[in-house]
C-alpha cells in the first residue's frame, strides 16, 4: 500500500515538473504567442465583468437606513429603509440587471 502512494506523489512531482518545463520552453520559443493569449484572457474577463446582468448586492445598515453595495466593485447601488427597497431602487437604476444578496450575515448593522 505505502509502495502506490509514494508511486502517486512521485508520478505527481514528475508530472508537475514536466508541465513547468514545457511551459518555460513554450515561454521561450514563442513569448509574442503568450502575450497575445492572455491580452485575449484579459479582455474576455473584462468583457464579462462588464457586461455580467448579475450582480451580488452587499448590504450594510446604519442607522434605519440600508444601504446596497455591488459587492465586486463597491459601487453604490441604492439606499431605502428596508433591503428589500433599496434592492428594488437598485433595479430601477440599473434595469437591465439582475440584483442579489444573502443576508444570513450576522454583522450587518452599523451604528450612526
């Protein structure tokens, strides 16, 4: 038993090795290729951050006063009495969003 687990971290090890090497050569060989794949990955996570229709809401209260937050940028969203309000102000800002949170968070409250 002992003889197949150091057989799968020794296959692991040569393995991740291999891989790292082919990488470098790769690198070495072609850098322009590289470069132009990830400008290509950047701009497809940027295209998706931007044109995301979902977005997660952070709400915070202080006071009597919920705010809601986008919780990847920080942006302001909207602010009302309630989350559920200011939730619905968000999605008449922006309707062409959908807006979401979990308030199962025990640390929402903030005092003024």
């Amino acid at each position: 038993m002992i003889e197949l687990i150091i057989t799968g971290v020794l296959c692991f090890f040569v393995g991740w090795k291999f891989r790292g090497s082919i990488m470098i050569s790769a690198m070495k060989e072609n850098p322009e290729k590289i470069i132009q794949i990830l400008k290509e990955v950047e701009q497809i996570n940027k295209k998706e951050k931007t044109d995301s229709k979902e977005v997660e809401v952070e709400p915070e209260k202080v006071g009597q006063i919920w705010y809601a937050y986008a919780k990847e940028t920080g942006q302001f969203l909207a602010q009302a009495p309630t989350l559920e309000e200011a939730i619905k102000l968000a999605s008449l800002r922006f309707p062409n969003k959908t807006f979401w949170c979990e308030t199962e968070k025990s640390n929402l409250t903030k005092s003024a």
